[in-house]
C-alpha cells in the first residue's frame, strides 16, 4: 500500500470527523481529545470527563498449571514425607512419639494423591502406578508402626 495513499485517507477521515453532526460522535471526540496529548481550544470551559476513566482495573494473575504438572509436585511433596520419615527412622535421638506425626502426615498425603481426581483418569500411566506404589507403601508403613515392628 502507497503512503501517500495512507496519508490521503487519514486527511479523509479527519475532514469526515469534522463534518460530523452527531452528537455522540463529537462528545467521544471532545473525550478523546481531553485525553490527548495536544490541548483543545475552546472558547468555553473545557470537558472534564466523570467517572473512573484514569482507573486501570487490575487482573488477577491465574497460574494456569496442567494437571499433570500438579499432581508431579504433590507427588514430589509425599516423596520428601517418606524421606523425612525415613531420616527420623535413622536417627537415633528421636523416639516413635516423635516420629508419629511424621508417619500420619505422610499416609494422609499419599491417601489424598491417591484419591485425587487429577490421578484417576489414566491407570496405565506411570505416574498413576508410582502413586499406587506410594500409597501402598505408606499404608504398609502405617501399619507396621501400628503393630509395633519398630519397637
């Protein structure tokens, strides 16, 4: 496209604009030109516009995480509960009234992920299996404590 012809049809819709008769038309002009950079000159008082014209409404930033993604990281979460109930098994100092709410902190967990309507979808899927195996072995653990293996 020319730019003289750009120029021409700019020229055009300005000599248009002028022309107009409308009164909504030329209300959105003395709007739009109160928020110009250019001042208007008019012989009487200029427009102020009402209302909340300089408020920018603000948007809530939606983090936009894939299922998948969500269950990994809580998957990633019962993982660091077992590695923390492991080291409390390990150590020494710690007796099994301290190591307790470790143990139920992570049934609970795998019990949630495992419930997760996010998990249910695709049984073949190893991230489905590794859960299973996660909730499997936090249960044995469970139950193990319960009957007093570690004593």
């Amino acid at each position: 496209m020319d730019i003289q012809n750009i120029n021409a049809l700019s020229q055009s819709a300005k000599i248009s604009r002028q022309n107009s008769t409308d009164s909504h038309s030329t209300e959105f002009q003395t709007y739009l030109d109160a928020f110009s950079e250019k001042p208007v000159h008019n012989d009487s008082n200029p427009v102020k516009p009402s209302g909340n014209i300089h408020e920018v409404q603000t948007v809530q930033f939606v983090n936009m995480v894939s299922p998948r993604e969500a269950v990994a990281e809580k998957v990633g979460s019962v993982l660091d509960l077992f590695e923390r109930y492991s080291q409390d098994l390990s150590n020494p100092n710690k007796t099994l009234k301290d190591i307790e709410p470790a143990l139920l902190t992570m049934k609970h967990a795998a019990d949630d992920l495992y419930k997760d309507k996010n998990v249910q979808g695709d049984k073949s899927h190893s991230l489905t299996q590794l859960i299973n195996n996660l909730q499997v072995a936090a249960s044995v653990e469970y139950f193990k404590f319960q009957r007093g293996d570690y004593i």
